[in-house]
C-alpha cells in the first residue's frame, strides 16, 4: 500500500479529471479578532462580480485557521463548578472533536469545552485521558 500522502494525490488527481470545475480553491483566513473580521467582510464587499460568483458556486471557499479561543465560566462533565480557574479554553460548537484536536489542545495547554452539537471520539477520549487535556460539556 502507498503513503497516505501519495494516496491523497492520487484522489485529488482523479478529482480533478472528474468535476467539470476542478477542485475547489480554499483560502484560509484567520479571524480572531473583530478587526480581522471586519476587514474580512469590507474584502467581500470589495469583490468584483466574478469572484462573487466564484464563491456563490463553491470554487472559492474559506476555512478558519484556528478555533478561537475564549475563556468562559463552565461546569465539569460531573456537575461541580470550576472555582477560579482560568486555563486557555478551546470552545468547540458542533461535530466531531477529534484525536487532532485533543493533541492541539494539549500542546497548547487548553481545555475543551463541548458545545450541544459537539460529540467526542472514542479515540479523542482516549487521548484527552492519556494527555491530561480536560474536557467539559456545556449544559
């Protein structure tokens, strides 16, 4: 079996011979402050016609660079209050919290905190445990 990296480009290679429009271009953009988005939007607004419509047909797409980060009062998964502590929180609304992220988590030396549309892995539980990275479930 190949290297995943050459596996990967061997997709992306069948990908692009299949969609009439190729793949699509993804920018990623870093919006951790209001002047950051804010001077997303005034680019948006500054597009002319057809890169509006690249984006309108998803040819031109955005990704976050990172999660924000923000501190925020939560109780553990048990029920009990958090007494005046303030670690770096990564808040993570909806989908999949994954291995990736737990090792991001705990590299950064950050909680998780779960929104009501966030599951956990098994593996990212797994990882969380073995890394002392603590996870939270919002109510």
């Amino acid at each position: 079996m190949s290297e995943p990296g050459e596996l990967r480009a061997l997709v992306r290679e069948v990908l692009r011979d299949l969609l009439p429009n190729g793949l699509p271009n993804t920018e990623t953009v870093n919006l951790s402050a209001d002047e950051d988005l804010a001077a997303f939007v005034k680019r948006l607004l500054d597009l002319d016609p057809d890169e509006r419509e690249e984006i309108r047909s998803g040819r031109k797409r955005f990704r976050l660079a990172t999660a924000p980060m923000v501190t925020v009062p939560a109780t553990r998964v048990d029920g009990t209050e958090r007494a005046g502590e303030s670690p770096p929180v990564r808040r993570i609304e909806h989908g999949a919290v994954t291995e990736s992220m737990v090792n991001q988590a705990a590299r950064a030396g950050e909680r998780l905190l779960l929104g009501h549309g966030a599951v956990l892995t098994p593996l990212a539980r797994d990882r969380a445990r073995a890394s002392g990275v603590p996870i939270e479930k919002e109510r």
